[in-house]
C-alpha cells in the first residue's frame, strides 16, 4: 500500500499555498477515518493551534497520491510544495518499520539505511499501548513530516513541535541570534528557523498520571480543564480525579442522592452533564479519566448520608478538614454495603469509559471489623484468617466480580500487602491478573518504600510519598528528589508507570500550580523517558558543542525555562512555578549554642529539628503523628563549651507556632508550652534554682507564654509537650522570642550542680533524638507487636462477597 502512494496525477491546485505554514492532514483509508475520526479531529485541531492555520485536509489515497507528487516531484524543484509545509500523516494498521521510508519521501529526503529505520522492534502485544503514542518525525529543507500509526501518536508531537518552537533560535558562527526572515509571522519565523532533524519517541511507561483531590477543596470546570491542558502539554495521559473522601461526596449518583447532600461545609459537586464534559474533554487531549471512589475507609460522607452500611452507630459527622484517619468505616460483611456499592459503580462505569476505576483502601482502621460480629461471622464462613487484610481482600474481590461485569479492572492502594509473604490469588482467582496497585507506601512486598520490586507479581502504579506526593513541601520533595525518582528495580515487567499525587487538604485551586510544577515537570520526564534523538541533516548525531541543541537540553535548563513568565505554562495555562528547591537558613542567632531534642518521629532531615528555630516561617519542624508525652526541648542547660549560656536569657515575649503555610492543617491540637526557669532558691536567697513553669497551653495551633511567668527569672529551656496522640502529622513552623532589656542574672557560682534534679520536676526525655543526630540515622521505635486475632464468631445469615 505505501508503494501505491507513490504515484498519481499531477498535484492540484490548493489553496493557502503561499501562505506559510501550510498544514495538511493525512488519513490512512475510510475505515480508520470512520473509527478515530473523532481522535483525529482532535489531533487535527492541536496542530492548527499550534501552527495558527487551518489544516487542508487530504482524506483519501487518491489525494494523498498528489500529495506525495507535490512534496517531491520527480523533475526538478519548481513544483515542490513550499519552505513551511507541514503534513501530518497517520497510517493505522501499518508497520512502524515502514513509516520512516515514506516519512522521508514526503520531504523530499532520498530515504537510507541510518535513516529511515526505527530504533526498536514492535513486535510483542505487550507494547501496543506504547506503540499507539509512537512517532516518527522528519524536518528536511524546510518540510515537516510528522508519521504515526494512531493519532494520538501524532497528537504527542504537536506538544513536543509546541516546546520546540518556543525555543527556536538560530544562530551565527560567532553564536549571535541571527534575524528572522522579512514579512513572516512568528509561527512562520519559528518554523523557518528549525534545524533539520530526525525525531523518533514513544513513552517508556504507558501510565503518566497526575492526580487531583477535588474533595478537600472544590475545584471549578475551568479549573480542571486547565489542569487537564497543562497535563497534556507535559504528555500525561490518565488523569486520577479524587472525588469522595471524608469530608464530601463531589460525585452524584441517581440512585443514592443524599451522598451529595452530606457535603456538610461545601455544598458543591458534579453532575452528571459536569463529568461528562470532563470525560470529554480530557479525551479530546488523549487523556482517560480514572474516578476515585474511596472504599472502604475515608469513608464519613457516605457513612453521614447512609449509616447503615457502617458496622455500628448511625449518627456521622462529616469533618471540614482532615484531622487524622478515622475509625468508622464502610462494614464489607453487610448486604446494605453490597447494594450500595452496586448503586453507586453502576453510575461510575456509565460516566467513565476508562478501563479502570479506582477504588481506594489507603488508611483503613480495622478496630470496627474487629469487634463487628457481622465481620467475624463473614469471615468464617469465607474462610478467612484475620479481620484485617483478609477482610481487604475480600472487598477488592467482591468490587473487582461486580466492576468485572462491566469490562473494568479496580485500581487500589497498597496498604493491606505490607508484610505479607503470600499472594491474594488462592482466595480471588484471577486477582493478579485483573487488580491493579497504586502504591504509596511500596512496603515489602511491593517495594523497598522507594521503587517497585521485580518480585511483586500485581500490575501496579507507583506514587512514592517520598517522591511524588506534591503537596508535600518542597524541603521534603524538591525538584532534583523528584527527577531522581526511580520507578520500579530493573527488569520489572509489572510496573505501569506511574502518577503524581495533588492532595488538597491544604491547598485551595490558587495554591495547586505552585506547588504542582516544576516538580510535575520533573515527572513527567521520569514517566515519558523515550529516547529524543537530534541528529544534523545529513543523517549524523550533532556533536556535543553543536548549536541548537533544542531537542535535548538539559532536564533542569528546559524546566527552568518553562517556567518563565512568558513560557506557555504560565502565559497559555495559567500556572505559574514554585520553587525548585529550599534554601538553607542558618539558626537564628537567639537561639545560638542551645541544644534542641525531640521524642518525637522527624519525617526527614529536611525538616530537622532546629528548623523551627531559624526565624524563617517558610522551614519548619516535621513531625509524624506525635504521641501523647512526645517533647520537643530547646535547652541551654547541658552546654558545655560555653557554660556561661546555662545562665538563660530575659523573655519578654515567647510563642509557638504549629500549621505551616503549606501544611496548615499539621498544627498541635492538645499541647503544653513550659520553660525552665532560674529562680530563687527556697532555702538560700543568694542561689539559685531551677524550676520548671508551663507558661501557656496550644489552642488553634498555637501557644503564647504568659508574661508575669517569664518576669520570674531567666529562661534556660524551652519545651513543647503533646498531651493528647494525635494520628495527624505538626509542622512546629517556629518557636518565637523576644530578649528584653538587660535584668541581673545569677552567676555560675549561683546555681546548683547541673545534675541536681530541678524544683518541678520536667520528665525525662530518654531516647530523644538529639540535635545535631550523633549517627546519621533517626532512631525509630520499635513496633509493637502484632495482635493475636480475635476469636470469629459463629455463622450468620450474612451474604458472601467472595
């Protein structure tokens, strides 16, 4: 068939031919056109946007026949389609092999052996979904030939042609830019500047995703949309719409209409029509939707509006923000939970025609499963051994028989694996092969908390908190962490890719794009990663000091120029970038030679202790669910080098603060603010001792010190207590001082021996992490150890999901 096109009639007279860029747009046969006619509209569409012309649309052989007369016409130039011409040609059902021959053909290039080839083989089924974004693309002597064998392989150049010729620019011997072309447009201008090249790329994974918590925060149409158009500038191809947690239920469902209704603090949602519109769109840039639907925890919205699916109590108060993770949970042993969840993925699969749906299983307390006699009793009669990750399982099996009706696969996250050394498929036959994981935690045996393991046997997804979760701050995940971010070990057949999580607990839709990109930026070059080859026109790889490397700069040089004002991403889409990385601030000098301990978990060194005392609100001190008695102590009264220190300073203000600007959520909710004081001793007016005063308590996330205590005497420590645990992390943003004027203060001869034990005594604070760590590894507590099972219960009357 390629032999075919290349005869035919003298090309006809087309209109716009001297008119520069001349777009024309190839389809293969009928057949395809009536299949993907609405993909190729799309692609079609994304290339007169990029070019700023109309395309001429050439939709048969006979057409395509002249085509390939009037780019390269066997005698002479005169006939030669014109500097500028752009052709897009889309050849479904064809071999990928033969395309760099007729692509070559269509600029006029003489095709040879190192050029018109492809850089690997297509043989094997397990490529197709990356052999559908495959693209081979071609600039000779002006002309732009861009070949695919799907169009949404042709839809991805159009990003990359966007990129490119953002950045063109030619230049002289001496490196200097050289003019542009008189009377073109800047499209044009651009266009003419190109360096000749070859360019072959397909994605190296076919999950590119990036997830958008629309529950915490309501996002708007526009919003999304705009989310959906940056995604695929950066070649993303699944977007993963959070819509039910605990603090509403955005999605609506016919059949259960007060899920909508329990949205206690923020009455918005989508409809129907609004989905769809979504769906829609996203499609239209070659991106599939994947809905979230949390099951069976983060579940208080539709425990709010259907209580009867929980396995006790039947009053639910929705929470306005996360607090923490919650114990009530959907009760998988209930005939009234298998109906509703039969109500609400009967909608779902109606609204999304993706393949997936993601079902949720992050966070899910089992306390409730565990004194549940409707639990217990399922469990016996299933055969299961415990009331935790066994019941998980039989939730996923029962989700995945009822989605399966409907040609879906569940998406999960991957908690209940941890720690466990067999696989699910003995009590769900086909599980491996139908369950797809996200993995957050990637705990043995998923992974090793950084990247997929070879031996985990489920397809999976990877979203490393430590990697990707972006509405992490930047001192935790910057920029270089996330361009790290290696994906699964080598060799692993299972691993999809992956997909960037937008969680929204703290942030509102002004707040996203910040904090979305550049980091995404750095994402998407992880899960796109294919082979860009520049090559000079005559067929050879440009030499490392050749001028324009265009098509392969440097990761970081490409994304700090994408986030400049004037690049599309903030011009055209609207987000501008964060920062890349935090910048190191020294302790502030009020604080300087004290010690500072913490028993409390620090999440990274990062987020070391005396970041709290640097003076900058933009650093804090992270901690991960602090316990009831956890401390945080900033002392002078172990200091050795300088002992005049132990002698304190004169506050005259002193205050606390926990919820940082990017997490303001993380505050301390019960806590104490005490201080270590010398005052004067009961038994001898002349010395000293020291008493321990709490000086104020945490409200709102915060704790000021009463100012008649810190006139007692000079203030020698500092120290936060948790009073009640708490499962939700605190960011201590900075503990504040002020010195006031100059008081008397004891001298070292005043005071007591440093071991003698203070007036008021302050607990202990054994297996502290000190600060500056002596080992470059945090101690961590042991865990403790597992709970024997209880005891199941009888057989009941009790429907069997598996």
């Amino acid at each position: 068939r390629l032999d075919h096109l290349q005869g035919g009639p003298a090309p006809p007279e087309m209109p716009g031919m001297q008119s520069l860029p001349l777009l024309l747009f190839v389809l293969s046969d009928e057949q395809a056109r009536r299949e993907e006619r609405r993909e190729l509209d799309a692609v079609e569409k994304a290339y007169e946007e990029v070019l700023g012309v109309d395309a001429q649309d050439l939709l048969d052989l006979q057409e395509a026949e002249s085509l390939f007369r009037l780019m390269a016409p066997p005698k002479g130039e005169q006939d030669r389609a014109p500097e500028g011409t752009v052709v897009v040609l889309v050849l479904a059902g064809t071999k990928p092999e033969e395309l760099p021959h007729v692509c070559s053909k269509l600029v006029g290039r003489p095709p040879n052996g190192s050029d018109a080839v492809t850089s690997r083989s297509w043989s094997d089924d397990a490529d197709a979904a990356l052999l559908s974004e495959w693209h081979w693309a071609i600039r000779w002597q002006g002309r732009l030939a861009i070949c695919s064998v799907r169009a949404e392989g042709a839809f991805r150049f159009s990003t990359t042609l966007r990129q490119v010729l953002e950045t063109t620019l030619r230049l002289d011997a001496a490196g200097r830019p050289m003019a542009p072309p008189p009377d073109s447009s800047e499209v044009a201008t651009r266009l003419r500047l190109l360096p000749s090249f070859i360019l072959e790329d397909w994605p190296h994974h076919q999950w590119r995703g990036l997830q958008l918590d629309c529950v915490r925060h309501y996002m708007q149409m526009e919003f999304i949309k705009k989310y959906l158009r940056a995604m695929a500038y950066y070649k993303a191809n699944v977007f993963h719409w959070h819509l039910t947690d605990d603090q509403a239920w955005r999605l609506y469902i016919p059949k259960r209409p007060k899920l909508v209704k329990a949205n206690k603090w923020s009455q918005e949602y989508y409809t129907t029509e609004m989905v769809r519109e979504v769906v829609e769109f996203a499609a239209s840039l070659f991106i599939k939707v994947l809905p979230t639907v949390e099951t069976p925890g983060h579940a208080l919205a539709s425990l709010a509006a259907y209580p009867e699916i929980a396995c006790e109590g039947d009053h639910f108060e929705v929470p306005k923000t996360r607090v923490g993770t919650y114990n009530d949970i959907m009760c998988v042993s209930k005939k009234e939970l298998a109906d509703f969840a039969q109500d609400v993925f009967e909608e779902v699969v109606k609204l999304f025609p993706h393949s997936f749906v993601h079902v949720g299983g992050d966070e899910t307390p089992t306390l409730k499963w565990e004194r549940s006699d409707h639990v217990k009793a399922f469990a016996g009669k299933a055969g299961l051994s415990n009331l935790g990750p066994d019941i998980m399982e039989a939730w996923y099996c029962f989700l995945g028989n009822l989605l399966g009706k409907y040609n879906r696969s569940i998406v999960m996250w991957d908690d209940h694996f941890a720690k466990r050394e067999w696989s699910v498929s003995r009590k769900c036959p086909g599980a491996e092969q139908s369950w797809v994981v996200q993995a957050w935690k990637l705990e043995s045996p998923v992974g090793n908390e950084e990247y997929i393991s070879r031996s985990f046997p489920f397809r999976t997804i990877a979203s490393p908190m430590r990697n990707v979760y972006l509405d992490y701050p930047v001192a935790s995940i910057d920029y270089n962490k996330t361009m790290a971010w290696r994906i699964a070990e080598p060799g692993t057949k299972s691993a999809l890719g992956g997909c960037a999580t937008m969680w929204t607990e703290d942030s509102e839709p002004k707040d996203v794009g910040a904090k979305v990109y550049p980091r995404y930026l750095a994402v998407s070059e992880r899960l796109w990663g294919g082979p860009v080859g520049a090559r000079s026109s005559d067929g050879h790889h440009l030499a490392a000091e050749a001028l324009p490397r265009v098509l392969d700069e440097s990761a970081f040089a490409a994304s700090k120029r994408h986030c400049a004002d004037e690049a599309p991403l903030s011009r055209d889409l609207g987000f501008k970038c964060g920062k890349f990385a935090h910048a190191e601030v020294e302790r502030s000098p009020l604080w300087a030679g004290a010690d500072v301990q913490t028993t409390m978990e620090v999440y990274a060194l990062a987020f070391r202790p005396d970041r709290a005392l640097d003076g900058d609100e933009e650093s804090y001190f992270w901690a991960v669910a602090p316990k009831s008695g956890d401390k945080f102590l900033v002392s002078w009264l172990t200091q050795s080098r300088d002992p005049a220190l132990r002698l304190g300073k004169w506050f005259i203000r002193l205050s606390a603060k926990t919820g940082a600007a990017d997490r303001p959520g993380d505050q301390l909710d019960n806590g104490d603010l005490a201080v270590a004081q010398w005052l004067p001793s009961s038994d001898n007016a002349s010395k000293y001792e020291l008493a321990w005063q709490r000086v104020g308590r945490f409200q709102g996330g915060s704790a000021t010190a009463d100012p008649s205590i810190l006139e007692q005497g000079p203030v020698a420590a500092v120290q936060i207590t948790c009073t009640v645990a708490q499962t939700k992390w605190m960011s201590l943003v900075e503990i504040f001082a002020e010195e006031g004027p100059g008081r008397p203060v004891p001298s070292l001869s005043d005071l007591p021996d440093r071991n003698s034990p203070p007036r008021r005594y302050a607990p202990s604070l054994g297996g502290a992490h000190s600060w500056p760590p002596q080992a470059p590894q945090m101690a961590v507590p042991p865990k403790p150890p597992p709970k024997p099972p209880p005891t199941l219960a009888p057989l009941g009357r009790l429907p069997a999901l598996v």
